[in-house]
C-alpha cells in the first residue's frame, strides 16, 4: 500500500509533469520572460497558485522586485508571504526579510513555498542546519531536492549531493531539474561527470526553446571545469550580450578573466560586481581570503643585509 508521503510525492510529480511542466521548465532554464507571458487562464485551480507564485519569481529575477513585492501584498496566504520576504532578500532588507521567514516557518512549515524560498533565505544567511530542516519537510518537490543537493555541494558534502539527485533519479527520471543538480553534482566530482555536466548544459544553452543568459553561464562553467577557456569565454561573453547587468555573468567572468591573465579586464568586471552587488559571495570570499593573506604576511619580516 502506497504510503501518505509517497501520495504526496506522486502528486507534486504529476502538477510539474502535467499543465506547468511548461512553465516549470522555463523558469528553471532562466526564460522569465516565457514565464511571465505564460497563460494561466485555463489551469486546474489547484495549480493557479504555484503557478502564480513562478509569475512573481520570474518578476523578481528580471529586477522588478518592488512590483513583486507590491503584487504579492494583494495576495492572501503563506505562499505570497513567503515571495513578499524573498522579494524583501533580493532587494537588501535581510533583516525584514528572515525575521518575516521565521514566521512563517514557525506558522506554515507544510507550505512548498515556505519550504523553498524560506531554505533559500535562511541559507543565504548562513543558518543551514535550519535550511536543511525546512527543506526537508518537502513531499516531493524536485526544486526542495535541487536546492537540498546546492546546500550538501556549498558543505563540500559531496557524497550527500550524489545521495540526493540518485534517490530522485529513480522516481523522476527525465525532470529538467535532476538533471540539472545532477550536473552540479557531476562539476565536483570530476573527470568524465565534467563532460557529461557540459552536454546537459550545452543542450539547453544552444537549443533556441531554452536557452537563456543562466543556461549560456553554466555551460560556461562547464567550459571552464573542462580547460576549454576560450569557449567559456564565448558563451560567457554571449550572456552579458543578452543581459549586460547580469550579476551571475559577471561573477563568473571575473574569475575567468583571472585565469585567463586579463587583469584590465578582471579589474573592469571586478568593478561592476560591486556596483551590482557588493554583497556578492565571490566578493565576500576575495574579501576574507585578502585578509587571510595580509594576516599571514604579517607574521614575516622581510631581512634586509648589510
């Protein structure tokens, strides 16, 4: 007999392979735009609201975070709280934002938007151990298990990773986002997974019904995880064509720009990070490892002879 959770995990499975694969997919391969033009006039009641909550996502990821914010206040209900605090995240209020989550955790812990955006927040905010609780309170959402396999990569939990995308391999075996996090996996552990991660990247990246900016990045990475520094410099430089303010883009393409040896160029992008996002993680690492540096040099006194 089929149990209650794995009801649970077959429904959530059948709402994103059923009327919103579509727009599922596309707001996981980065075309907001596709998301936003999607009609939702004809769906089954139950999917209007995750539905609706992808539409205001898809609002904040193309910079519109005070409409999002705006248009989740006229909603009622956890799921458009949960969007108002990310909303609140994105645009700097970390505070407003996390104190507003742990409500909602403390209220609304069953709800998959709590559950998503909520482990998105508090992990961003270092609190993992509570992310991980959240998330995992998930009945089979393929995006709580992506984002559960990002957290286990960011612990250098490798072995977790891989835990988590095989047992979701087996009950969704042709879902866009395991393969995704499947190839994040694949990134950190190397050799042939480095080239099998690119081909599913290349695909979505070079096929014109998905490609987008985010899909063109992480076939970037994958160019770079590869050695191949002047393709990844192409499908990087392709991304920035399409979105010159894309903050993820730019990231990446300082640390290319490091390996490749292009220090005016570093410099330049290094610029716009922070003119982007001074809070960026590669900014905050560069930040600490040039104290660490500046630390241990100050042990040593140089010897002058003589």
């Amino acid at each position: 007999m089929a149990t209650q959770k794995h009801r649970d995990r077959d429904a959530a499975s059948n709402s994103t392979e059923g009327e919103l694969l579509t727009i599922h997919n596309a707001f996981h391969q980065g075309q907001y735009q596709a998301v936003l033009d999607f009609d939702t006039s004809s769906l089954s009641q139950s999917n209007v609201i995750p539905a609706r909550v992808l539409k205001l996502r898809a609002q904040i990821a193309t910079g519109d975070v005070q409409g999002a914010i705006s248009n989740s206040q006229k909603e009622q209900g956890p799921d458009f709280s949960a969007v108002k605090a990310f909303a609140q995240y994105t645009s700097g209020d970390n505070a407003g934002a996390t104190k507003l989550i742990e409500e909602l955790v403390e209220s609304s812990s069953e709800n998959a938007t709590v559950q998503i955006l909520g482990g998105i927040v508090l992990q961003a905010n270092g609190r993992t151990e509570e992310a991980l609780s959240l998330l995992s309170k998930h009945q089979g959402n393929l995006e709580a298990i992506a984002l559960i396999t990002q957290i286990h990569l960011q612990q250098n939990r490798t072995d977790l990773a891989l835990k988590e995308v095989t047992a979701a391999r087996k009950w969704a075996q042709d879902s866009l986002l395991v393969n995704i996090a499947e190839s994040w996996v694949g990134m950190r552990v190397g050799g042939d997974s480095y080239q099998s991660a690119f081909y599913v990247f290349e695909e979505m990246a070079q096929t014109p019904s998905s490609t987008s900016s985010k899909s063109l990045i992480s076939q970037a990475v994958s160019e770079l995880h590869l050695g191949r520094l002047p393709e990844a410099e192409a499908a990087l430089n392709q991304a920035l064509q399409n979105e010159p303010k894309n903050i993820e883009a730019i990231a990446n393409a300082v640390v290319l720009a490091t390996i490749m040896g292009k220090t005016t160029e570093q410099q330049q992008y290094l610029e716009e990070l922070k003119k982007g996002q001074s809070e960026h993680p590669l900014l905050i690492d560069l930040e600490e490892k040039s104290r660490l540096f500046d630390q241990a040099a100050g042990k040593y006194s140089a010897k002058v002879s003589s």
